[in-house]
C-alpha cells in the first residue's frame, strides 16, 4: 500500500506568464489517499526545493483534497532577467504514513512589455536651456530601451515645434531662435513605441534663453525743447527714456550719457533725466549769436557700451528781459546860449543809451520823469527818442531867471518789457467738524491680554476739502489708583492699547472719552472697555509654610499635629480646589482630606512609618503641596482653560522611639606624623644642630651637677634606696593628634510607651534616656589627647582640655575615649602641668608648620 500514488496529476509541466501578479493559478492537482487514513493529510502538500531556489511559488487549497500552485509575487517572474524554467518538488504524507514525492516544471513564458526610458527622463522632467542665436542641432539625446530588445521608434508631438527626433532618438532643433520674436518656452511629449504598438511617453522642457544682442533705442519722440534763460541749477530741462529689447519686459538697466561737449547741461546716467549745470546767458556769447544748443545723448545697455543708440536733441534757449538799459556816459556836459530859442534841441539820450537784452520785445525803453531844479525850462520831446528840448528862452538877465547857471536835471530810463503775472488763490477755510464714525464704542478685553497690545480703534472724518489731519487723544478716563491712564491711543491712527495689566477683580469696566481733533475743531465719543474675567489669580493658602514633629508610631489616619490648610482665590470658587502632594512624599506617607471640593483641608498620615525593615530611611520630609483651581473644570475645559497653582511647603521631622535602633557611622582616626626635611645642599643645618646640641648638653650637664649637689646636702642618703634616677630627660621624637567628636544631643521626645523623656540627635538619630533637670547640650564638646613616645614605644600620661562651656558635672560623661595611660620612661607619671604645657606647646608648633588633621567623625 505504501507505493500507492498520492499525488495524482503529477509529475507535470506548466507554464506562466512572465510579471503575473501574485495568487495567480500556474497547476492544480489532488491528493489520494488510502482508505485506511481516517484523518486524511498529515502533512499538507509543500514544495520542499525547487531547482533553481525561488520564492516565487507557493500551494494553495482548492478543498476536497484538491491543490493548486499559485505564484507569490515575491519575486516577480521576469522572462528577460530570471531563469526560464523552475522544477518544484512537491511533497504530501497522509496519516497512516505514507508519502509521495513529484516533480511539477513551470516553464516561465515570454510577455511583451511597454519600452522604458532610461538616465534622468526616467525619474524626473528633463529641462533643456537653449541660447538665442544658436544654430540649429543637436539639443538632447533620448535613452530607451526595450526589455524584448526589440527595436524603439521615437516620435515627437506636438508636431508643429521646430524640433524633430531622430530614429536614435536625437532631438534637434530647426531653426535659430530669437528670444524677442520666439516663444520663449516648448513642451516637446517624447513618445517611444516598440513594433507591438506598446509605448511610453515623457514631457521634454526647453527653455530659450536670452542673451544681450538687441540695441537699445530711444522711446522719447520729442527732438527740440526750448527753455528761457538764466534757469536756475537743477532745472529739468527733458526726461530721455529708451528701451532695451533684451530687456523682455522687465525693468530696463540702461545708462545714459551726453556725447557732445556741453557746459551747461548733464545727464542721469541711470534716469536719463537731462538738467541744467551751469549758467546759460542768452546775452552774452556764444549765445548772442547762436541761441540753439545740439545735444547728442547716447544710451549703452551696459557700461563697456557694447550696444549703444544715440540721439541728437536741440535746446533752444529763449531771451528774457533780464537787463536794465544803460547809459553811456551817465553824465551829460551840454552849453547853450542864453538866447537860445524855444524847441532847440539840446541832447539826444536815444544815442547813447541801450540794452543788451537781444530779442527786440526785451530791449525797448522809455524816458520819463525829467526833474529837478529849473526842469520846467526844459521838457522831454518824447519818450520814444529821448531828446532833450529846450521850451522857452533863458535870459540870464532877466530879472525872472535868477542867475543860475548850472540846472540839474533827472531823466528816468524805463524799460517796459515787463509782464505781470496775477495768480489768484484760494485760501481753504475750516468749516466743519470731525464726525466719529460711531457715537460710543465697545471693547470686549480678557484680563490677561499682553500689555501693548491694540484692544480696538475708532475713526473720525470731516467734510473738509482737502481732508483735514485729525488727531486722536484720550482726554478722560481709564485711571486706576496706581496709574494715571492705562490706556493709549494712536494720535494718527486711533488705536487704543493698553499701556498696563488689566484686573477685572478689581476694576471690571473702564469708561474713556476720546477727543478727535482737526486742529480747531474737536469731537469726542465714548469709548466703554469690558474687562472679561480670566482665571489669572494662583490660590493662595495659608499657612503657606509650617515645620512640626511626629513621632514614629502615629496611628495611620491621624491628622498630622490638626494640621489645617485654608486657601483663597479671587477668582475662583471655593469648591474648586484640588490638593496633591508633588515633591517630597517619600513612600506616600502623607495624603490630604479632602482631596478636593473644598477651601480647607487636613494633612493625614496615609501609611505607618517601617524604618526597621530598611524601607524608610528618611527622619525629615520637605513635602511642596500644590493647590490647582482646576477642580469644577470638565476634560475638555481644563485643555482650553487657564488653570492657576498655589504653593505651600510642609517640614514634618519625625521622632524615633527610645527602643528603635539606629545604624550608626563607623569612628576613625586620623593620624598626622610631622617630620623636618632638609635640603642636602643646606650644609650649615647639621652644623648648627650640632653645635647648638653640644651646648644644650653641657648646660644641661652643668645643671645636673648643680642639682645633685643641692640634694647630697640637703636630702638624706637614703632616698638612694629607691633606685630612681633623680633627673629625667625625655626625647619627642614623633607626636600624634586624635580628635573626636562627642554626640550632641538637640531634641527632646516622650516616649509613647514609657512615658519617660529621652533625648536624641537630629542628624544622626543616636539617642538616650534624659537625667531629671538635665539641659539639652548647646554645642559639641571637642577633646584632643596628646602622647609622645620615646624610640621604645612607650608613652606618657593624656592631658585633657574641656569646653569651658560644659557644666563641670558632665566632663566625664561628655569627654570621649583616649588610649590607656602609659608609663613614663622612668616609671613615673607625668604632672597635669606639664602634661597640659607640653599639648599646648606641641599645639603652637603644628600651628605655626601649619599642620592640622580633619577632625573624625564621633563614634556612637
């Protein structure tokens, strides 16, 4: 029964098409298996190798021992890169054990595919810049190619651009463009089409661009100007304009210049704006002769004038009457007999007067205004001619004529070439008002809003013409008790902002009059400000600071030391506080009731203190409470509101029981060694050492000798017996310091259990039964005990200095441990004294070596 087939359909051969999608049915087959297999399939059909190795096909159920293979689309099937054939080798077993291995070949079949552009048409719009004046060419190269190989034919569209594409896919160009007559840009569809009629198409963009080959040219048609005389520097006598092709429609960069040589005018190299500079006299020459002025303007589209136009403009220039006529000479010198008749002509002014005005409108005058002293013997034939006549006789004998000999007289020349020019103007007249455009305004402001910031504007007109400037100010209102005005308005353009923080809790509305005013005419309107209500105001508790002490057996639901928070908020309701403990709360032994709904709450202790089990280890906590006014806000309005916070801070110490143990620090010693070094090149240290010890010995050896002398004759031979040598001399050849530090004990508690009072320390938490009328110890005591050795190792007696701030009836129980006390070198003990003079001695010397030794902490 095991040779039995289970695969039916197979071996076989199928094909697929190449890129076939994934889930697509490349063979279907069925499993039989034996009437014995109750359970059917054991292990499903599954392809256990291929040859070549793929992913790319997978079996799929159909139901009633029915199977198909599909492709998976991982990877896709390409006839051109991949294998062409795959043998997959299909596995099944059925649950009585037995198995079948066949061989299904898939043959991948070939598919024309649509052909593809390669380089940069492939991933982007290609764009080509072509200059004007370009000959016609090569401009791009298309790259395509087609999957099968099969050869590409290219076409271009529209079909109307001069351009053309080549069978290799070469675009040219088929003309010479010229930026200013051209279209400026072309989008060329580049189709390419294999022989199955598939095809693929990108867009080509080419630009042309412009380069400078235009000549500018004068847009100013106007070729004479005339201009009066004696114009005044900076007269404007023509605005030259021209343009450059190149130019395409943008702001022309021209420069303009004056070719010919000409003093009396310049030109804007930029504006082209020709002026007057210098002093143009139509009576003097060369102008007497010559009034008309050429001027050849040229204009260069850059300044090495690589394109230039010129262009040649005539200025006439026009006499005006801006000489007096003159006489030559002023003084006139004439005799006349006496007898000379009525009507004789004596002078003729005509000739010797003139004015050099040279057009004929300007240079005539008159002579007028004969006086003086016998002027009505005379007269003035006319005006025109200026001779001088003589109108009646003069007989120097004649008893009527006075003997006068000499006559002054006066002739006024006039020129009558003036014109008068009257100009009437109209002087406006302010007749109206300024009108607000609104009788009151109203401003809605929120409390918090940004000091400078523009709450709203008015605006005021008036019928005048031309429109009057009207000016805005604020003349009433708007003050508080710390500031004159808080508000501020544009003088010109009627803003109103304000100038400090408003404060609806303490003024909800401001009432100001604002003036307009158009110099001598004044309106006002009311302007109202509404301050809106905004949550700015923080809670504020009391008190907002508080130290106490607990003891470390509080019962769990205590109020803390009726510990009781109050607070307040200008702006908010008193239900709407919430209370949370942020910093602080090691362990969460501390909570609030409430918690929230209400202006005061109680500290509760939440959880017993544990510092036996090592899970506390704090004996102080600093907890900072914070007070939100967010408690009525829903979800969504604590998001969008604004939400204020207040503070208070809590010190709560807590106090250990007499039975609690507390880990104290381990005690040490430090130990300071003080040794002199010298210099090997300090020769004269050792010899003065030397001598000076020479010298202490005999002094000391001559006091010896004295002192034994003095006790042979004055103590009896038998203080002999004892065997002591009567003097001693000790070396110190090293010394050391230890200080310690007694416990200081600052705090006092009952103890709940007992009632007895102990004392304890609030750093370390060392502690002890207090004595009946004991005082609590202000200071830490210090003790330093000095020994000195000898080279043997043996030490003298400790000296002890006590604070002399300590009662004298604790000096034993305050004073720390020393070492035992050791026998001197001669087996007697030294005196207090001089035990406490050599310490203070050895204290100077480390003093002034500037020795010191850190003090160690004290051991509990």
């Amino acid at each position: 029964g095991r040779r039995t087939l289970l695969l039916k359909g197979l071996p076989a051969t199928s094909t697929v098409e190449e890129n076939a999608a994934a889930g697509v049915s490349v063979y279907t087959f069925n499993v039989t298996v034996s009437p014995l297999s109750s359970e059917g399939v054991a292990i499903l059909p599954t392809i256990v190798n291929s040859n070549p190795l793929t992913e790319a096909f997978e079996i799929k159920s159909k139901g009633d021992l029915e199977y198909r293979v599909v492709t998976t689309g991982n990877p896709v099937l390409d006839y051109e890169t991949m294998p062409k054939s795959f043998d997959l080798q299909i596995f099944v077993e059925d649950t009585t054990g037995r198995t079948d291995l066949k061989v299904l070949t898939v043959r991948v079949t070939d598919k024309n595919e649509h052909p593809v552009f390669r380089g940069n048409m492939a991933i982007q719009t290609v764009t080509i810049y072509v200059l004007e004046g370009t000959p016609p060419g090569c401009i791009y190269q298309v790259d395509a190619a087609d999957p099968e190989n099969a050869e590409l034919k290219y076409s271009l569209f529209p079909e109307s651009v001069p351009f053309l594409v080549l069978k290799s896919g070469a675009i040219f160009s088929t003309k010479k463009f010229d930026y200013e007559k051209d279209q400026h840009r072309y989008f060329l569809n580049i189709t390419v089409t294999d022989p199955d009629g598939l095809n693929s198409t990108k867009t080509l963009n080419i630009n042309i661009i412009n380069i400078n080959d235009e000549i500018p040219y004068f847009t100013t048609k106007q070729r004479i100007y005339r201009i009066p005389e004696e114009q005044s520097l900076g007269t404007v006598v023509a605005n030259m304009t021209a343009k450059d092709p190149d130019d395409d429609d943008s702001p022309s960069r021209l420069f303009y210049s004056i070719q010919s040589s000409v003093r009396y005018f310049s030109i804007n190299p930029l504006t082209g704006v020709l002026q007057v500079t210098g002093r143009i006299d139509r009576d003097a020459l060369p102008l007497q002769l010559h009034p008309n002025i050429s001027v050849i303007v040229r204009v260069e589209d850059s300044p090495s004038g690589d394109h230039a136009s010129e262009m040649e403009i005539t200025i006439i220039i026009d006499d005006i009457n801006d000489n007096p006529p003159e006489c030559n000479p002023s003084a006139f010198r004439k005799e006349a007999n006496e007898n000379t008749t009525a009507g004789t002509s004596l002078l003729d002014l005509r000739n010797y007067c003139k004015d050099i005005d040279v057009d004929p409108s300007n240079n005539r005058f008159n002579f007028t205004g004969l006086s003086g002293f016998g002027s009505n013997n005379f007269a003035l034939e006319s005006t025109v001619s200026g001779r001088l006549v003589v109108t009646e006789s003069i007989d120097l004998e004649n008893p009527a004529h006075p003997g006068v000999e000499v006559y002054s007289l006066t002739v006024t020349v006039q020129d009558i070439a003036y014109i008068v020019y009257i100009y009437i103007r109209i002087k406006p007249v302010n007749e109206f008002f300024p009108v607000f455009s609104n009788l009151s305004y109203e401003f809605n402001v929120p409390e918090i809003t940004k000091v400078g910031s523009s709450i709203g504007r008015v605006n005021a007109r008036d019928k005048d013409w031309p429109p009057s400037v009207i000016t805005y100010s604020i003349v009433a209102g708007g003050g508080t008790r710390d500031y004159t005005n808080i508000f501020w308005i544009s003088p010109t353009k009627g803003d109103v902002k304000i100038l400090a923080r408003l404060d609806y809790e303490t003024t909800q509305k401001h009432i100001l009059t604002v003036q307009a005013s158009d110099q001598e005419k004044i309106a006002t309107a009311s302007v109202t400000v509404n301050v809106l209500e905004v949550n700015d105001e923080e809670p504020v508790c009391s008190p907002n600071f508080y130290s106490f002490q607990i003891p470390v057996s509080l019962a769990v639901g205590t109020n803390i030391n009726g510990f009781r928070i109050e607070c307040q908020d200008r702006d908010s309701d008193p239900r709407s506080f919430r209370y949370f403990i942020n910093e602080g709360n090691v362990n969460n032994h501390f909570t609030f009731s409430p918690r929230a709904g209400s202006n005061t709450s109680r500290l509760i202790l939440a959880s017993r203190f544990n510092y036996e089990s090592g899970l506390d280890t704090n004996w102080i906590y600093r907890l900072r409470v914070y007070i939100t006014d967010d408690n009525l806000l829903s979800a969504r309005d604590k998001a969008t509101h604004l939400i204020k916070t207040g503070t208070v801070t809590l010190s709560i110490r807590v106090i250990p029981n007499p039975t609690t143990v507390i880990p104290t620090m381990p005690v040490f010693t430090v130990v300071t060694k003080r040794e002199n070094l010298y210099s090997e090149s300090a020769w004269y240290v050792p010899f003065v050492i030397t001598l000076g010890s020479l010298l202490l010995l005999g002094l000391l050896g001559y006091l010896g000798f004295l002192l034994a002398t003095w006790v042979r004759t004055s103590c009896p031979l038998a203080g002999k017996a004892d065997g002591a040598p009567l003097i001693h001399f000790t070396f110190c050849l090293s010394s050391q310091t230890m200080t310690k530090l007694n416990t200081v004990f600052d705090g006092e508690a009952r103890d709940p259990v007992t009632g007895k009072m102990y004392e304890f320390n609030t750093r370390s938490g060392a502690r002890r039964w207090k004595k009946s009328g004991e005082p609590l110890q202000p200071a830490p005591t210090v003790q330093v005990t000095s020994s000195a050795t000898d080279n043997g190792g043996q030490g003298t007696h400790r000296a002890e200095a006590p604070s002399k701030k300590e009662p004298s009836g604790k000096k034993k129980e305050l004073m720390a441990e020393t070492k035992p006390d050791a026998k001197s070198w001669a087996g007697q003990s030294e005196t207090p004294e001089q035990d406490g003079l050599r310490l203070q001695k050895k204290k100077e010397e480390s003093e002034e070596r500037g020795l010191s030794s850190p003090a160690p902490q004290s051991r509990y």
